[in-house]
C-alpha cells in the first residue's frame, strides 16, 4: 500500500525505512513560526539542512518551510553542509514579517468565508514569494520534498500539496501544480473558525480546506512513513486551563476548537515519542513547552529557565505583530530547544553552541 493510499495514519507497522531525514513543523501561528526559525538556524549551523529528504509543515510551520523552501538553490552550501546565505534568504524575512499583523487585515477587508483566505495568500505573497508557486521549490534530486499540509474539509483526510503532486489518500493526484505558494501556506494555515475555509479550484470542482492541524498539527504522517530519521520542531501553544469556561455560543465554541485541538496534538505527540523511545524511528523531538533541564545534552551558556520558556509557549496563536524582543526571545529557544534535541539523542558530535543567536535577550 503506498503513501498516499493508506488511510490510517497512526499505521506505523514494524517495516523500517532504511534512509531519509525527515523535519516536521508544526502549527501556531507566529510563535510556532519564529520557534521554528531558531531550529532551523541550529540545523543549519549543526550542518544538518542538506541531510533532510522532506520538510513537512503545518499551518506556522509552512510559513517557514514555504520560505525555506523557495530559498533553497540559492542558500550556498559549503562543504561543512552550512547554508551561508541562510541570515539573507530565510531568517531576515521571517523575522520581518513576525513583526506585521496579518490576520486582522485580512478579516476585515475579506468580509466572507474563503475571501478572508484569499487575503491572507495575497498577505504571504506580498511579504514572501513574490508570486512564486510550487514548482519553484527544488526537486527531489536538488533537495527535499516539501509537503505542507492542509485539511479536507468534504472528507475529513489530510490534503497535501507539494511540488509533485496535490492531493488525499482518497482523490486523484493533481499532477505539478501551479498554485502559488501564498495560496498553499494559507490553505495549510487556514485556522478555523475565522481564516477557514481556503478554497482551491481544481480541476473544475471546489476543495474546501481548512487548517492542516486540526488533522495532523505536528506534521508527522509524509514524515513517517518514509524516513528513518524523524525530527519534530512542535511550536504548538500551552493549553490554559480555565476554572470557569466561558459559557456563551461564540466563546464557549471556541473553548471547544481548543480542547478539540489539543487532545489532537497529545496522541500526535504520544505517538512519535513512542517511536522514537521504542527505536522504531530515529530522531529527536523538542517543543515550545518543553523542559530544557529534561534532556540529557549539557546546556552550555544558554540557560532556559522553565518559567520563562513557559511564558513563550503561551503567547497567543495568531497571525499577529510580536515586538522584537518577543521575536528573538522565540528565536533563542526554538535554537536551544533543537540543540538540546539534537545533541541528546542524534548527534552527540555537534559542538555546543557558544550562545543564542540574541545572547544579550536570552528567553525572558
């Protein structure tokens, strides 16, 4: 059964995929973006980027991939696997644009279901890709796969859409699709109820898609069940709990999305951890809301005090402005959260660190 046939995600059988390195980035808005920002920047400077095979992403995940991504032939690799343009390319624009409110925008001049998606593509484009699409990421044999992930809402299964190919499980592929890479990150970051639904035209019918978390917030199924190195960057936020829930329709709704949500991200969770602890997968797994003080792999100089990490990993989900010192302070944990990864269950060879890429800020 291949790939895009079988409909059971958590179907991991005892078959191994001898190769690959897969990322996986998850969801949540800016803050998951800006998380994955400093991971990625670790990766590159461990030499890692040129081992991946696929990058996977959801929602705040895909804003980063997408520009990843779209950078890729032109990062300059050296022979130490370092991309040396990275700062230029993919940090630089990302950082701006946590710095820009997206969301509200586009709600009020969309007005509608679908319109308001249509803004939020129109807001990547202009900040992003610059009218690019899927087929200027690289192929398969000019780099990895990139696979961001949206929700079928018709169907309930997870849409994907990537330079070979659009499609479920259940439909027929659309072959080298020329979608803009706007509207790809915005269908995969379609967060329900206000930016939902993206609507895509194709083949002379509608697809009605939603955020690809409310599936797979971590990003994990293409990643899974094709490489033998998983490493998952999760950005998703801390669910906080409530005494006394709000109990009106809209508020008490959007509680609901919530619970929905995070119970979603704890099975995703529970499932690659338990992968990766039982050495079906090889990899490494670190989140907004981890422990620094968990792993194995000495800090070094850049201390990450759990009550502050935690502040972080409670910023709100949004598509929403962050000052700059919020911003780097989510640089520099997504960085030391992915050392630690990495140098506790990887790569035990990669120098530590000597600080954050914003020392003089740290995590709060």
């Amino acid at each position: 059964m291949t790939e895009a046939q079988n409909p059971d995600p958590f179907d991991i059988d005892d078959t191994r995929p001898s190769d690959g390195v897969g990322l996986c980035l998850s969801g949540g808005g800016y803050r998951a973006m800006l998380f994955h920002l400093g991971a990625l920047r670790l990766l590159n400077e461990a030499g890692w980027l040129p081992k991946l095979t696929r990058v996977a992403s959801v929602s705040g995940g895909s804003i980063v991939a997408g520009v990843l991504g779209l950078a890729w032939k032109e990062l300059a690799f050296n022979e130490n696997g370092v991309a040396t343009r990275f700062a230029d390319m993919v940090e630089r624009p990302i950082f701006l644009l946590g710095g820009s409110t997206i969301d509200i925008p586009a709600v009020m001049t969309g007005l509608w279901p679908g319109r308001i998606a249509e803004r939020v593509a129109k807001a990547y484009d202009k900040a992003l890709f610059h009218g690019r699409t899927l087929q200027d990421l690289p192929s398969d044999a000019d780099g990895p796969r990139f696979i961001f992930l949206a929700t079928d809402l018709s169907n309930a299964t997870l849409w994907r859409l990537s330079k070979p190919y659009m499609r479920t499980w259940r439909s027929e592929p659309i072959l080298n699709p020329t979608l803009s890479l706007g509207k790809a990150v915005a269908s995969s970051s379609a967060f329900p109820p206000v930016l939902s639904p993206s609507l895509l035209r194709v083949d002379g019918r509608t697809v009605y898609l939603t955020d690809g978390g409310v599936y797979d917030n971590l990003g994990l199924e293409p990643v899974l069940k094709r490489c033998a190195t998983v490493l998952v960057s999760d950005g998703g936020g801390t669910f906080g709990e409530a005494q006394r829930p709000a109990r009106d329709w809209l508020r008490g709704t959007y509680r609901i999305l919530q619970t929905v949500d995070v119970e979603v991200r704890r099975l995703r969770r529970r499932q690659v951890v338990g992968l990766l602890a039982t050495q079906r997968r090889s990899g490494a797994f670190w989140a907004i809301n981890s422990d620094r003080a968990d792993f194995p792999a000495p800090q070094g100089s850049m201390r990450c005090p759990v009550e502050k990490t935690r502040v972080l990993a409670r910023l709100s989900t949004r598509l929403a402005a962050l000052d700059q010192s919020t911003r780097q302070r989510l640089v520099n944990w997504g960085y030391a959260a992915a050392d630690a990864g990495l140098r506790s269950y990887v790569d035990p060879a990669v120098a530590v660190p000597a600080q954050f890429p914003y020392p003089e800020i740290g995590v709060g």
